[in-house]
C-alpha cells in the first residue's frame, strides 16, 4: 500500500514533470540543431543565364550581345540541408556582368551564382557547373540602307493599266547586329489583295524584311527607322489607236483602185484619259500618189503625244500603197510655154522638149495624142528677175482628166531679160 502511495506521488510531482519536459526539448533541439547544420547536396538543372550591363553596353560603346551559347545551366549546390532544401531552379540565376567589355569578338565567361535576397549564403558553395563558361558575341550595332521591293495583289480593270509601284520611302534604315544585317537583302511588301482598281490608289502597309535567298527574315534584334510604308499604284487609261496615211489621189488614183496597206495597223497606248479620248487616228504621212506609177511602199515612225505611252512597244509601221487597173507610158512633150510673164521683160525658152511618164486608165493613154500635152511655166514669182532659170513646168493633159504626170518633171531651162528699150 506503501509502495502504491509513493508511485502516486512521484507521478503527482510538478518536479518531475518538469525535469521531464526539460529533457524532451533538450532532445528535439539536438535533433533540429543536427539538421541545420547536416550537409545537403542538391543539383538544379535549368538555372537561368542572366546578362547584366547589356544597357550600359549598348548606350556607351554601341555595342550588344548576340549568340548566346546556352540559355540555362545546371549547378550542383552543398550546405546546410535547411537551407539548400527550400531553394529550387528559379531561385537562383546564373548572372554574367557585361557592362565592361570593350571589343567585338567572340568571348568566353565565367559566371556568378546568385541566391535569392536574404539567403545565408556563407555556408553554402558550388560543387560542379554545366557548362563551367558562356559563350557569346559581342556584336557592334550598325545601320544599312536596304531597298523596298512589292507587287500589287490585285486586278486592273479592262481598259486601264497599272504602272510599277512606286513606294515612299524607297529605302529604309534597318539597325542591329552586324552579323545579322549581312543576310537582309531588301524589305518586301504586297498591298492591294483582291481589288478591283481602274484609279490610282495608295496604300499604307508593313513589310517584312527578305534574306539573299528571297525568303522572309525575323529576328528581334533588328530594328527599323518605320514599320510601314506608302505604297503607290497609278492607273492610267489604255486605248487601241488605228494607224492611218492620208493620201492626195491624182493622175487616175481613186479611193476605189487605190489600196493601203499599214503593218502594224494600231498601237495601244496608255496616258492622260483627256489625250486619249481626244486621240482616235494616228497620221503617219501624206502620200501623193504623184510621187510613184504603181506601188509605194515606206517605213515611218510612230509618234504619239507626250504624256502617252506606246504600250506595243512598236516604233515604226510599214505603208504599202499599191494602184490597180492604170497603166503608165513615157511622153515626150514639146508644146512648152509660159505665163505671167512681167510686162518690159522677154523670156526665150532653152529647153525644146521633156519627157515625162503619164498614168491613167489603159483607153485615155491609147488616145492620147501629141497635142493634148503641154508643159507650162509660171513665172509669176520672177517678177524683175534677169538671167537664166531652170524651172519645173506644171502638166496639163488637156481632154483627159483621169491621166497626170507621175515621179520627178524635167525642169525646163528659161531666160528672161529686160525688153529692149524698156531700161
């Protein structure tokens, strides 16, 4: 009973209990204590490649950093389990300080780990690294002239034609890296999808920029003086122009026995829709059918009005004018005079007879007789001229309208003098 009654009051002791709970927090603070400080080994894989000074590097030496070898590293970290434990890869950074390099060349570094702020970082070291360095460019910042090229995506109306696009600006500066501007060969643009235009338009649209392959090029590092250009298209009216000769029918040549032939026949021209409207013939030449017996044929040059262009890209044209159902014979004229001869002056003809070539219907030329052919000279314009002349008569084929002379008249030889006593 004894025995039962001393048990009850040990346990009934404020003492004990308190020695007893002295021991417990001894032991679980020398348990905490060994886990503090028991060493912990962890290995983060993906730890972030952190360039510093990038801004410092750019504003005072024009320079940046391209080719980075590695975003992301891993790192093997040792110390405390407490501390290393509660850290995973995005808390730390692999940081490199760039602000102090100077040259532009390909460069090797070693980088700085970095804790999280408030990170007891003394007992804690680096066993390993992978990679142990960066690699990277330093690339000095320049500018190049590039042109703008593009094409209209859409569809002139019938009747009118689209010229080159003109673009605005026609170059544009693009800046960054050397090593990244060598491949950019112009700034291609399109505008104008699915339009049906038969005015001039103009447009403002982006661009992309194209390699020496002809391929769109991106890359962030590249920057531009403007994001959009001005594209321009000018429409200007077309028009299917007939050629044409005009032509002096004489000596027996008529519309009816007189063919024209004209290669090409017309030329499409494109311009000020006021010119072309005005515009409905183009006349190469006056032909006189004096000038040949049969046929004629001769090349002339197109000309068209300023402001137009010759869309067919043809320059000349071919005249053929050929003359049916009339024949031509050789005459020998010797019925030569003259008229409007100045009152006080004397005229003494040199030349006796010419020889010319009539043409006219096959029957006129049979009945034709010496009698109906004169030559005449007009000397109205030798009005106190002296001395001796070599004039060209004009032909008269008198009963006979459908004959006349053809291709060069002799000149007839002529002298005028003074009468006597008129001085």
């Amino acid at each position: 009973m004894k025995k039962n009654n001393l048990l009850k009051n040990i346990a009934n002791s404020p003492v004990l209990w308190i020695v007893l709970s002295l021991l417990i927090a001894l032991f679980m603070w020398t348990y905490v204590a060994s886990q503090d400080t028991e060493e912990f080994k962890k290995t983060f894989t993906g730890v972030r490649v952190q360039l510093v000074g990038e801004d410092i590097l750019r504003n005072s030496r024009n320079m940046v950093i391209t080719n980075v070898s590695t975003p992301t590293v891993n790192v093997e970290v040792v110390g405390p389990r407490r501390i290393v434990s509660a850290l995973d890869e995005d808390d730390l950074v692999a940081q490199i300080d760039v602000s102090k390099l100077t040259l532009a060349a390909v460069t090797t570094q070693t980088y700085k780990i970095i804790f999280p702020d408030g990170t007891d970082t003394s007992s804690l070291s680096t066993l390993s690294r992978t990679p142990e360095t960066v690699v990277f460019t330093v690339s000095e910042l320049i500018d190049k002239q590039i042109p703008v090229r593009g094409s209209f995506e859409g569809t002139s109306l019938e009747g009118y034609v689209a010229e080159a696009p003109v673009f605005n600006p026609a170059t544009i500066t693009v800046s960054g890296p050397e090593i990244y501007l060598k491949n950019i060969k112009y700034a291609w643009l399109t505008f104008g999808a699915g339009e049906e235009v038969d005015h001039t338009i103009t447009r403002t649209v982006p661009f992309v920029l194209r390699d020496n392959n002809d391929e769109d090029y991106y890359n962030d590092m590249i920057s531009f003086d403007t994001n959009e250009i001005e594209a321009r298209l000018t429409i200007i009216r077309q028009k299917v122009v007939p050629l044409e000769v005009s032509i002096e029918y004489a000596s027996g040549a008529t519309p009816d026995n007189t063919k024209v032939t004209i290669e090409p026949g017309s030329v499409t021209l494109s311009g000020d829709s006021e010119l072309l409207d005005a515009m409905n013939q183009i006349v190469l030449a006056t032909i006189n059918t004096k000038d040949f017996s049969s046929s004629f044929t001769e090349t002339y040059l197109i000309r068209i009005d300023d402001g137009l262009v010759n869309q067919s890209g043809v320059t000349e044209a071919k005249v053929t004018v050929e003359l049916s159902d009339l024949v031509s014979d050789k005459f020998i004229i010797r019925n030569i005079a003259y008229i409007n001869l100045t009152e006080g002056y004397e005229a003494e003809l040199i030349t006796s007879a010419i020889t010319v070539t009539l043409r006219g219907p096959e029957e006129q030329l049979m009945a034709l007789k010496a009698e109906n052919i004169r030559a005449v000279v007009d000397l109205e314009d030798y009005l106190n001229s002296t001395g001796t002349f070599n004039l060209t008569p004009k032909i008269y084929v008198d009963g006979f309208p459908d004959v006349g002379e053809v291709g060069e008249v002799p000149q007839i030889s002529i002298a005028l003098k003074e009468a006597e006593g008129n001085s």
